[in-house]
C-alpha cells in the first residue's frame, strides 16, 4: 500500500535523479520487463490497411478542425490529470515513515538486482519535504489541471469546486492538520470528470462513481453563494492592501461585534469556509475577543489573519 501509493508521487522522481546524477554507477536490465522485441512484417501497401482507410476517411469528413479536436481528445494533459490529483493527496499525507519505508523498500530492490549505488545519495531523495516544498508541488499539479479544465470548459462549477478542494488540501498542509480519509481525493476526481466530460461520457461514469464509493457525498454543497459577488471581490482587494500596524480603537465593542457577525456566520454557513480554514478562522476569532476584552486593542496581524481567512479563502460563487 504505502510503496504503491509513494511510488505514484515520488518514485519515479527519484530514479531518474538517481540515474541521471550517476547515483547508480551499474545497472542491470530486468529482461522480463523492459526487451524490446521486433519482428519483421511483410510489406504492404499502408493503403491496403482498413484501420488506415478509416482514419483516412474520417479525417478527409471533417477536414482541419475534426484533426484537432482528436488532438485535444487524446491530449496528453488530460491523460495524466487523474495522476496530478493522486500526486496531490499523496503528497499532502505521506508522512516520515512512508519516505523511511519507501527508502528501505529501493534499497532492497536495488541490492536485489545487484546495482552498484551511493546509499546515502539515495538517501537524500527520500527525505521528507517541506511544507513549502508541497505546497509548490500542489500548486504545481492545480495548474496543469486548471488549463485542462479551461480547455475542457464543460461544467464550471465543477472546475471551481475542484479548485476549493484542493485549496483545502493546502490548508490541512499550511495549518499541519492531517487528512485522515480519502474521501476528498475522490471528491477532487468526481469534480474533475464533472468538469471535463461531455455530458453523455460524464452520466455513465457519474453512475460509476456512486456505485464504487457508496459512503462519499458527491452531491454534498462546496461553497456558497454569495449575494453581490463584486462586492465580495471589492472585499478581497482591501484586505490585501492593509498595511500590517497595530491598531488601537475607543469602543472596542464595535470591533467585537463585527467579530461576533463573523463567528455567527461560519457556524450557521460552514461550507463558506474549508474544514482547517474554519477552525483555524474560529480560533484566531476567539483569540482577537479576549484580547479585545482584556486589553482593549488587537495586534494588525492577527486581524489580518482573521479577514484573510475569513474574506479571501471564502468559498463562494
């Protein structure tokens, strides 16, 4: 299980640096697996061949255009996109003792093919990452999922949906909370589909879906609308233009109250927020009241925490 689901995320990385560095200074080849076997064809006229007269025929039918929306349907983006959300989760819930696993497990198949390698290079590659360095590597894999929905363009929603899910991946990474189902990780996929399918291969595989993952939500409501969506984005640009001061008020009750107006509508509205937005928000809320209570004031920054959870990372249509 742990090798399986490391390998789709980091061990094909780390035999190519392995390799390509001159890590591995002998190799052997698994004959079994990797010959390459040819055989001589008698010849024929390539126009004899009836799969060429059909590709022939169905290009001449639709002429340019019909060749390029085959190029888009077999695009290789859209191929390994199901592998990018894979690499997504893996990467936000591998922990230490998966990298040392999956470390160990190598080394045995090296020394068992007899390979020649520095142990501690190889090391190195399976050193657990930063938190930085996953979050760069999800953004990197939301990117390349953003343009294929884009270039899709079937279900909108579905692509913003998928888009709030894997900003909650980050939050559970950003804020160290650890994801103990993979229920999000067929939630991602699900919406990805949604967002990418034609309408006719999209309700066959919808239905397959539900059949294999009975106990997951799909239909569950991600986001929120919001009433005056201009006003929601006038919003997020003033929050990110504060200047980070402390700020002293006479009536503290006022800001108390706003706070309260926060805190009242993450409870009643939760789906506004992610699961680790909405705690973190929550409790960054009670922090600001009590200092507010106390002392009268609140530092800028934890204000500014609180309005760039609880405006920016709101989840609304």
């Amino acid at each position: 299980m742990i090798k399986t689901r490391f390998s789709k995320a980091i061990l094909p990385l780390a035999f190519t640096t392995a390799i390509s560095g001159g890590m591995l200074v002998k190799t052997t080849v698994d004959n079994n697996k990797n010959e390459i076997k040819t055989e001589q064809r008698a010849k024929t006229n390539p126009i004899e061949n009836p799969a060429v007269l059909g590709t022939i025929f169905t290009l001449g039918l639709f002429g340019t255009a019909g060749a390029a929306a085959l190029g888009r349907a077999v695009d290789l983006r859209y191929k390994t996109s199901h592998e990018k959300i894979e690499d997504i989760f893996n990467f936000a819930t591998l922990n230490d003792s998966d990298y040392q696993e999956a470390f160990e497990e190598v080394c045995k198949e090296l020394d068992k093919k007899g390979e020649v390698y520095d142990k501690e290079e190889l090391k190195k590659l399976y050193t657990p990452k930063s938190k930085e360095e996953i979050l760069n590597l999800i953004d990197m894999n939301k990117a390349h999922l953003r343009r294929v929905t884009e270039n899709c363009n079937q279900d909108k929603r579905a692509a913003i949906e998928l888009n709030y899910l894997i900003e909650e991946i980050k939050s559970a990474v950003k804020y160290g909370y650890e994801i103990k189902s993979d229920d999000i990780k067929y939630q991602m996929l699900y919406r990805f589909d949604k967002a990418t399918l034609p309408e006719k291969e999209w309700t066959k595989k919808e239905k397959q879906y539900k059949a294999d993952h009975p106990e997951i939500d799909f239909d569950k409501q991600i986001g929120a609308p919001y009433e005056k969506k201009w006003q929601h984005l006038v919003n997020v640009a003033a929050v990110e233009s504060f200047d980070r001061i402390e700020i002293t008020i006479d009536n503290p009750q006022d800001l108390l109250e706003l706070l309260n107006e926060f805190k009242t509508h993450i409870e009643t509205e939760p789906e506004i927020l992610n699961q680790y937005d909405r705690r973190v928000c929550l409790a960054k809320i009670k922090k600001a009241e009590s200092l507010l209570k106390a002392f009268g004031k609140l530092p800028q920054e934890l204000y500014q925490e609180i309005l760039n959870i609880y405006i920016v990372n709101q989840r609304s249509y």
